[in-house]
C-alpha cells in the first residue's frame, strides 16, 4: 500500500478577510470563477461535483458542468431519468462543490434544485452541437445497456431519420436551478490555517457571514 502521508504543499497564493468580500456570495463568486478562468490553468472552470442523497439512501458525488450562474441560483442540465434526476426528485436538498487546486481554492454551496422553465430548457437544448442533442435522445442514461454497439447503432439510426433542424429536446431532459442555502468559500492559507468564510441565507434574504476554523 503507497503511503501518502509525506504528499504536502504550502498555500500560499491569496487570503481571504471579511474586510474584502461582498455581502452576497454570488458576487464573491463571480469574482473567484472569472478569476480563475483568466488564471488560465484549468481546462474546465466550470465543472463541479454534484452531490446527491440516491433511492438507496447513499450519498453520491459526481462531476457535471456548470452551465450559468446569477442571483437566482446555479444551472446544470441533465436527463431527468438519470440516477442523480430521480435523486433529486425525492430530496431536491443537493450539495454542489468547485475545486480550483491552481488557485488554493473550493466552494462548497448547499441548495435547494428545481427544474428550469421549459423554455430555458429548450433554448440551451437548441444552441448544444448535433452530435450533444442526438446523444441526449439515445442514452437512456443511467440505465443497464447491453454494449457500447447499442448506443453506437441507435445514434446512426436517429442520425439517418431526423433532420438536422427537427432535433427536438426531449421531455425527460432539461436544466435544474440550484438555489442556494448556504454558501462556503476556502481559501488555502500557509500552516494549514486556511480561511473559510460561510454565507447563511435568512428569512429576510439577507445572508449571515461566519468565519470558520480550518
């Protein structure tokens, strides 16, 4: 068994003090996404773990994209009928988390999901490539298939029946908003020290700002 014990590293890059942030943590956030992206070292800012509580009772974390944020909350589009949909479905209380390691930086956002309006749905549907809307109608996602051949024949077969223009979203496919609950931003800081500032939402809708021991 490799021991691990020794992997450390120093963090070292930025802070993070309450005399700096917005009383919103949409708007931190913003801040820390686009900065990120300008840092230029991650390939996918927007990807982030979407932690479910399943039909079996288990948690269950899984990487999906980001697709848009504002104050409303936090957007991402998948098959209704997958795992993680029906998850969401029977308890929408969901974790979503961003791990940018260039930047010494994670968000952790504790919300409530509900499906996007049809519209918002349809339209993102309809700017996806081609091949990303076939592949949505042939993959009963989630569901045993018996081999790889099976979703390579049925997309040559959609391929060869539906125009281009007539690809239509699917009913059990579309978007969930996140609204957040709370909200948890780390900043990694030297001794293992690290700055953690959590936003709480109040029944006023104004948010509770903490710091947190590391």
């Amino acid at each position: 068994m490799k021991d691990l014990g020794n992997y450390r590293k120093s963090y070292e890059k930025s802070e993070l003090v309450e005399t700096a942030i917005p009383e919103d943590p949409i708007n931190l956030f913003h801040r820390w996404f686009y900065e990120t992206e300008e840092f230029g070292a991650i390939e996918e800012v927007n990807a982030m773990t979407v932690a479910t509580i399943g039909l079996d009772g288990f948690p269950k974390s899984r990487v999906v994209l980001l697709k848009k944020f504002n104050e409303e909350g936090f957007i991402f589009y998948t098959n209704y009928n997958s795992e993680k949909g029906k998850a969401i479905a029977q308890n929408p209380n969901i974790c979503l988390s961003f791990f940018w390691p260039t930047m010494e930086r994670q968000v952790i956002i504790k919300g409530t999901a509900e499906k996007t309006p049809e519209g918002i749905s349809d339209g993102y549907f309809d700017s996806r490539p081609t091949g990303s809307k076939l592949g949505a109608i042939v993959s009963p996602q989630s569901e045993i298939i018996p081999s790889r051949n099976f979703l390579e024949d049925n997309l040559k077969r959609l391929e060869a029946t539906i125009p281009e223009n007539e690809i239509i979203r699917p009913h059990n496919w579309g978007g969930f908003l996140v609204r957040p609950k709370e909200v948890e931003f780390w900043q990694g800081r030297p001794n293992r020290l690290h700055d953690r500032i959590r936003y709480q939402l109040q029944t006023d809708y104004t948010w509770k700002i903490d710091r947190l021991a590391p």
